[in-house]
C-alpha cells in the first residue's frame, strides 16, 4: 500500500518481497495483485545471490520503509529476513517502521537476534506494548499512533486492560482550580522525610507537592534536621519530630504526633530520604493501619517494607508505592533484570497482592492498579535518570492525593506530568539537567496538558 501510494506521488520507489507471490495472503495478496496489473516492478530476495542487489538499491536510496514482519512474529528472525534487517541497519538512510520494527516482538519488547532500529515507527489503531518495554522500545524512534478505521467498539473494548496515558485523560482528571478559591481550597499534604545527608530528598518532595497544586505543605524529618529543612524551603513548613537516641533518625514514638497532625491533612507522602532501616519500619508498623488520608510510600519506606510488604494491605486507603527497579526487587525478592524483564506482570502481580497502586518507574513507567487495569506513561527521557527525580514524583502524587484524586487517577496524572516536565526541561539538552531544574517545569507541564 504504501509503495503504490508513493508512487502515485511521483516518488520512485522499490519494493522487495522475502516471500514468492503465491504466499501472501488476504489484504496483502489483495495489494501485491493490485501493484503486479499497474505495472509495478517488483523484486524478490529468496536467495543469498539476491542480496547484492538489495545492497546496492539501499545503498542509493533515502529512505527505507520497513514492513517485513508483523505483530504476530515471534521468536528470531529467520532465513534471509536476518541478514536483509542487517543490511537495513547498516545503511545511511533513514528508516520508517510500519506497525513494529521488525524482529521486536509485540507483546514483550523483547530483541531475538536482530532487529530493526527505526528513525520513526508508525503504529496502527492502538499501540503494542513491545513499543514500550525494552530492548524493543530502544528500536522504535519516534512513534506515531495512526487511526486506520478500525470501529471504536472494537477499541473501545472493555476487556482491554491495558491503557496509554494521554494529555487529554489528564486534562480530563486534573482537580479544579476554581476563581474563588483559597489554599485551603486545595487540601494539605504532610511529607515524612529526610534524614543526615538526606534532607534534599524531603526538601524536592515539599517543592513538587507545591508545585502540583497543594495549598499547603508540611514537611516533618527528625527535629533535629529541622533547621537544616527550613533553610531549603521557602513555602513549605518545616515540623520537626521525636528522633532516635542516636539523633537524626525520625523514631517511632513520633507516630501519635503525626496521626494527630494528619487530622488537618488531606494526603500523606513517606519515605524520600527516609533510612531503610528497623526503626523506619517500626514506624511504618503503627502509621499505615492507623492513617487517616491517603498515603504515597517511596525511597527509604519502601525499602524498609521490603521485610513486611503485606503491611501495605493494612492500609485504611489505596496506596500508592512508587518503587524503581532496584527497590521491586528488593520488594519481590528478585534481582533488577527480572523486574525490567517482566515490567507490566510484575506489576500488575504486586497491585493485586498488596492491594496498592503500583508505579514502577523508569522509562515508560508501569502503574498497575488492584483492580487489573495498568496504563503506561508514553513519556521517557534520560533527563529523569537523575538523583530527585523520584521525590519530585512522590510530591506530585501527594499533591493530586491532597486535592481528592483518588489514588489511581492521582498516579496516572502526576506519572503523566512530572514525565513531561523532564521532557521540558530536556529541550535544554539531556545531560546535566537537575531534579530542581526539572521542578521549574512543572507549572509549564500541567499548562501545557491543559492547554492541549
């Protein structure tokens, strides 16, 4: 089809088959037949002989259209389908991918021997997750999702569990921000964080948690770091809690005050900064079954919950658990390649048995709720692979929490926007762009959903 659409727009096109006429099938023996009565010079490669020929053509032209396997291949690429991708990756030309590079398969993004690694792939009605789990995902290149007619209904199908966030289904979920409103209008969100040497985590989370929207922010470390927060924030208040005796350590003790203060708090956020330690965990023992707003578990309390993690189901509200790789791991009891490997299952497995929402970050972050469904972030960039990037996160879910999203919606949306926020902040350049800086775009981020 899209050899005899080119032609017809005067490009000069050649078209390669791996296969004898008499084995295509349905639309694209439909389509062969077409271009066989225009007249159009077809070239097959059945043999190793015709692969000069094939070099030569690529070699002198500027652009490669890659169609030579589908959604439904499986395994490694065989016969001479592996040496014609080769030779495609060894050219100058660009090249465009037609529904998935092929050799990437559909469903695991997983690279059998060789694949092709596209400049742009154009997907058709929905998209594949192999498009966005890797290696796969680093052979798609820019990737656009085209509509080709297919009936909503049968997009629209309730049995698909799997979703792609989009700037529209966050716009369509963002909190009000009425005329007539005041800080209270927008809840409280108290963030426990922080600990010697760790007080920028609490410090960036406070700051995301502003700038996602709370009206007001509280963020409470050991007393005796107090001094040492409240010199980082500005807007935020900074409360200091009962330590350990050794001092620096938020103590267990503190939990009476911290349920006492969430009275006049509308959201939770623990863990950034936070020492994965047993008195972490003592904490977590007495503050989860007991908190009264939802709550966002990150960092050092995930860590610390690695030894209890059906603590979570003990939770008065959904929660949300913002793990990296690393800490899945350390959660699962497995290593950091079997979590990449099983990104969206895994997942999915822990948000059903924790009862918890589940945002496994990295690059096309997994959020996985109890109930089955998991939507993927589109957004990936290296910009975000730096240190603060996860409690800018957690600040941000905080905040949606804050202003009664609940905790599904409040991870979709704040995955969404703190992604697009580094994606911004990226238009500087990749390297060396700091969580602090990728926290000036997020108002940019949440007008540019709204915007859109």
């Amino acid at each position: 089809v899209a050899a005899r659409y080119l032609a017809r727009a005067g490009v000069k096109v050649e078209l390669f088959l791996l296969a004898r006429d008499e084995r295509y099938s349905g639309d694209a023996a439909v389509n062969l037949k077409i271009l066989r009565h225009m007249g159009f010079p077809l070239r097959h490669i059945l043999e190793e002989g015709d692969l000069e020929g094939f070099r030569t053509a690529i070699a002198r032209t500027g652009l490669v259209i890659d169609a030579l396997l589908g959604t439904g291949t499986r395994g490694e690429p065989r016969g001479l389908y592996a040496p014609v991708i080769e030779e495609i990756n060894q050219a100058q030309a660009p090249v465009f991918a037609v529904d998935i590079p092929s050799g990437v398969d559909a469903n695991s993004g997983a690279v059998h021997g060789v694949s092709i690694k596209a400049q742009r792939t154009v997907t058709f009605a929905l998209p594949k997750r192999g498009l966005y789990l890797f290696p796969g995902a680093a052979c798609v290149g820019e990737l656009k999702i085209v509509d080709i007619g297919i009936p909503r209904q049968l997009t629209a199908d309730s049995s698909i569990t799997e979703n792609l966030i989009t700037a529209q289904m966050v716009r369509d979920n963002l909190p009000a921000r009425p005329l007539n409103s005041h800080k209270g209008s927008f809840g409280r969100a108290l963030i426990i964080a922080g600990s010697p040497g760790m007080s920028g985590a609490a410090a960036l989370a406070a700051r995301a948690a502003l700038q996602g929207g709370a009206g007001l922010v509280y963020a409470a470390t050991a007393a005796s770091l107090r001094p040492v927060l409240e010199a980082k924030l500005v807007e935020a208040i900074a409360l200091g809690l009962p330590e350990t005796e050794g001092g620096g350590l938020i103590s267990s003790r503190a939990v009476p005050q911290i349920l006492d203060f969430l009275q006049n708090c509308s959201a939770l956020a623990v863990g950034p900064g936070l020492p994965p330690g047993k008195e972490t965990l003592a904490l977590l023992q007495e503050l989860l079954p007991s908190c009264p707003v939802p709550v966002v578990v990150d960092a050092g309390a995930l860590a610390a919950l690695a030894a209890q993690t059906l603590l979570l189901r003990q939770a008065c509200f959904t929660p949300v658990v913002t793990p990296h790789p690393g800490e899945m791991a350390a959660l699962c009891q497995s290593t950091s390649k079997a979590v990449q490997q099983n990104r969206i299952a895994l997942a999915a497995e822990k948000a059903e048995e924790w009862k918890a929402v589940v945002v496994l970050k990295g690059a096309y972050t997994v959020i996985a709720l109890p109930t089955g469904e998991i939507y993927i972030n589109p957004i990936a960039t290296p910009a975000l692979a730096t240190a603060g990037t996860g409690d800018l996160l957690t600040g941000l879910i905080a905040a949606q929490l804050s202003q009664g999203l609940e905790p599904s919606l409040a991870a979709i949306c704040s995955t969404y926007i703190h992604g697009l926020a580094g994606l911004l902040a990226a238009e500087k350049g990749e390297r060396g762009i700091t969580a602090a800086q990728i926290a000036d775009y997020i108002p940019r981020a949440f007008s540019k959903v709204e915007s859109s």
